[in-house]
C-alpha cells in the first residue's frame, strides 16, 4: 500500500498506524485523512491482526490541522466564490474528515492511542474516536481551537467525559496532562515518556490474545450504547458549528491573522489570555 503520511506494519497480533509528518507535527492535511481510511482498512482486512495501535512520529501525537495548508485552502474556495461562504459545501467536505476519524470508532478491531508531546485541535478527533488512550505523563491534550475558529466536530468530549469536564475543556479550550486526564476518566493509562510505547505494546499483547470475534462484540456492545444517545445527531450539528465559527466575523479576522502574520502569531494572541499550549512559561 502507497501511504504518503503515515506508515504502517503488524506483528504478534498488533497492527501498528504511525502518522508520519514530524516536520509539522503530524498536523492534518488532506492526504493523512485519506491515508488513515487506507491504513485501518489494510490492518481490518488483515486475520493476523486483532488490536491495532495509533500513534505519532516525531515530538507529537497530532498538532491538529494544519494551518498552513488548511487557511490557505479556506481562503482559496472563499474567493473563488466571490467572498461568499456555503454552508452546505463546507460541512460535506469536513463530514469526510469526520468520517474518516469514525472509522476508528467502527473499526471492529479495538484501536488503542499512544498519545505523547502535543495532541491538539482536530487531533484530538483521532484519539477520541479510538477507543482506549494512553498518554505520556506529560502529554497534553485540549481543543484551543474553540477558542476562536472551530468546534469539535465529532464532538467525543461529551461522550467520553461527564458534562463538568466536557463542558470546561470545550468552552475554555484548555488542556489535560496525560496525569489529569487519567484522573478525569479520558484516558487509560499515564506512563513516563520513555515508557509509554512499552506499556501500550504490553497491554495491546494481552488484548491480543483474545478471539478476535469476542473483541469485535464487547467494542460493538459498548458503543452501541452511545450511538443510541444521539452520538451521530450530535455529530451532525458539531460539524455544521465548526464551520460557522470558521465565519464569524471573529473567525475570518483570525484566518486573515493567520495569513498575514503567520500562524505561530495568530495562535500566540489566541492562547495569551489563558498563557498555556506555547504560551506557557518555560
């Protein structure tokens, strides 16, 4: 298989997904969503496979979109349009992206995250629709794009997390260490850095030795459980939001920011008030 962005391989009953874009971060482009679809339908179609792991190269899990490539691109479609926005061609192109970080959630075989460095924006997308996530100690995991341009679109929080804890990290886009997150109930496991990657292959051994057919069944009974409290209706209005914040007046003023000035500097004013993510102090 021709994977641009993310690497795969498998062994002792282990499929293994690597984004691999460490020069930004593993930030999402187009073609890292269309890799994901390709990388867990080869590791789904494989019988030697029963759990497979997600995971990052490079100093990060996911730093979210890429800005980059996603402001640019934005900008592009708008004025193609004469400055108009549809709200309609907007949502049918983030709802393949949505999909594609479903199909974590409707892969059969359990996927665990192994989050470490930074896991942010729309990579949080990619952890919380795995299904169990392991963090490095000082890992950090938050949504600062509700903040100012966005909205979790698959909108997991909710569904992982009680509605005090949902609701802070959603409205205040602030993060959890690997730590926090384990005691708010986000996350699995916390391990230091170095050890992570030891502790997730330990665990994905034990999973392994399952029947596969069992795996497939407790992961079905359990979000079935979610699908019937209106997971996908959620998700249908956390995407259509997200494009909205994308055009207030408040969210094309950051993208110009962001175009004009550079995205380190658009973030910067973003996450001055709340001094954390790059703004915390060294």
């Amino acid at each position: 298989m021709q994977l641009q962005t993310i690497d795969i391989d498998s062994g002792e009953g282990i499929g293994r997904i690597v984004l691999n874009r460490p020069e930004r971060l593993n930030a999402i482009n187009g073609q890292l969503v269309a890799d994901l679809r390709g990388a867990l339908a080869a590791h789904n179609d494989n019988p030697d496979v029963r759990v497979i792991v997600l995971s990052g190269a490079g100093r990060a899990f996911c730093a979210g979109y890429d800005l980059a490539w996603g402001t640019k691109a934005e900008d592009s479609v708008q004025r193609a349009m004469g400055g108009q926005w549809d709200p309609v061609r907007d949502y049918v192109g983030m709802s393949r992206n949505v999909r594609s970080y479903m199909q974590l959630w409707e892969s059969p075989k359990p996927v665990i995250a192994q989050v470490h460095g930074w896991c942010v924006g729309g990579g949080t997308d990619l952890a919380l629709c795995s299904d169990l996530i392991f963090m490095a100690e000082d890992a950090r995991i938050g949504y600062p794009p509700a903040r100012v341009w966005g909205e979790p679109t698959t909108m997991m929080w909710v569904y992982r997390l009680g509605m005090e804890h949902a609701k802070r990290l959603v409205l205040t886009g602030e993060s959890l260490t690997g730590e926090e997150a384990v005691r708010v109930g986000l996350a699995t496991m916390a391990a230091p850095a170095d050890q992570l990657a030891s502790e997730v292959t330990a665990f994905a051994r034990r999973l392994a030795t399952i029947p596969l057919n069992q795996l497939v069944m407790s992961k079905l009974l359990v979000n079935q459980a979610y699908e019937n409290m209106g997971l996908r209706t959620t998700q249908i209005l956390g995407t259509f939001m997200d494009g909205i914040a994308r055009h207030t007046p408040e969210g094309v003023a950051w993208r110009d920011l962001a175009m004009q000035e550079g995205f380190r500097e658009a973030v910067r004013r973003r996450d001055a008030p709340f001094g954390d993510y790059g703004e915390r102090p060294k």
